[in-house]
C-alpha cells in the first residue's frame, strides 16, 4: 500500500524523520492529526497560524489558541504596512539587481515591474504576482526578501552558518542548554587528557 506525501506538514514531518534515522538521534518523533485547513481563519483550540495573525490583525482573543499566556505583541507589523517600501525598493532598482534577489528567477524581475504599476495594496500585488507556478506563500517570501535586500548570495553564506542565536527560551530550555553545556565540557575535558604529547 502506498501513500502518496503532498501536504507541506507531512512533508516537513518526513524531512524531520529521515534526518533522525540518517543520524540515529535519540528521537521519538510523534504525529499529531491537523484538526483544521491549513490557512483556515477559525480560532479552534489547534489554530492555523493564518488564523492566529487573522484575530491578532482584528483584536479578537486568541489566548486559547497558544500553549504561553504572555506574547510579544507591543509592535506588530504585516505585510500590508510595507507596501510603499516594497513599491520604492522595485522602483529604484535595476531589473539586474531585482534578479539577484533570493527567489527572484525566471524573469519575475521584469513581472514585477510591470505588476507593481497596476497594484495600490499589497494583497492585490500578491493576489497578481500569485498562480498555480508561484504560490501566494512563495510570492510573500520572496516579497520579503527584496525587502530585506536579501540577495542569492546572502543566503548561500547563510547556508554555512554552523550555529543558532537562541532569541527566547523558558526554564526547561535552560535547563536543556545548561545540561547541554556540560556535556560539551566533560566531553573537551575527557579529549584533552587522551591526548599524548609528544616531542
């Protein structure tokens, strides 16, 4: 019997599982049945994320919906409030530089020029760039990333980046990194007296 994998969820669930078996970490991974669409707007006890940025966008309570009682949420910004930025960075930029963005390929550099003069939001911008070929997920990335100025190259070299700035964390993550630390530590420890010296 064979099942076909299609949904972005299941697919990042295998990515998980065949790096666990490929590096037999001491990992049980567990699957969770998804109770809701993937971009649904109901605020149910398991949310999509859509829905979670739909109710926090119009001040509806979604405290149920998350496992923390205290979120960020002094400064909050979406896509829409960049729109004059987005529009000013395709403007004042070459198409060959457009080209050089991440994600930016197949000449999409020529669509967004010829695009952004018949949008004024960024949703109708996103609804024209979007079809079956680039989804509306893959618009907003690369959308992004001409925001940021993130070229192909940028994120190469980011590709080889071989450690993580930890933002957040709560006690068990502490306690996790703190354990963590003094593996790394007895294990230097224990490589040190092996080694011989020699003249």
């Amino acid at each position: 019997m064979h099942k076909e994998v299609k949904t972005p969820n299941d697919l990042l669930g295998l990515s998980y599982v065949k790096e666990i078996i490929a590096h037999q970490y001491s990992i049980t991974p567990h699957c969770f049945l998804r109770t809701n669409t993937y971009h649904g707007l109901d605020l149910k006890h398991i949310a999509s994320a859509s829905a979670i940025r739909y109710a926090i966008k119009n001040q509806q309570d979604f405290s149920h919906t998350l496992p923390y009682e205290n979120l960020y949420k002094d400064e909050l910004y979406f896509m829409e409030d960049f729109f004059p930025y987005l529009r000013y960075q395709i403007y004042t930029s070459t198409p060959e530089e457009l080209k050089n963005y991440h994600m930016v390929d197949e000449g999409l550099e020529n669509t967004l020029y010829k695009t952004i003069n018949q949008c004024q939001t960024m949703e109708e911008f996103i609804e024209q760039l979007s079809s079956k070929r680039y989804t509306r997920p893959r618009i907003s990335r690369m959308l992004i990333h001409i925001l940021m100025k993130n070229t192909k190259e940028d994120i190469q070299k980011a590709m080889n980046l071989d450690y993580i700035r930890i933002l957040a964390m709560n006690e068990k993550g502490r306690e996790y990194l703190s354990l963590i630390k003094k593996h790394v530590l007895m294990h230097l420890s224990r490589t040190f007296l092996n080694i011989t010296i020699l003249p």
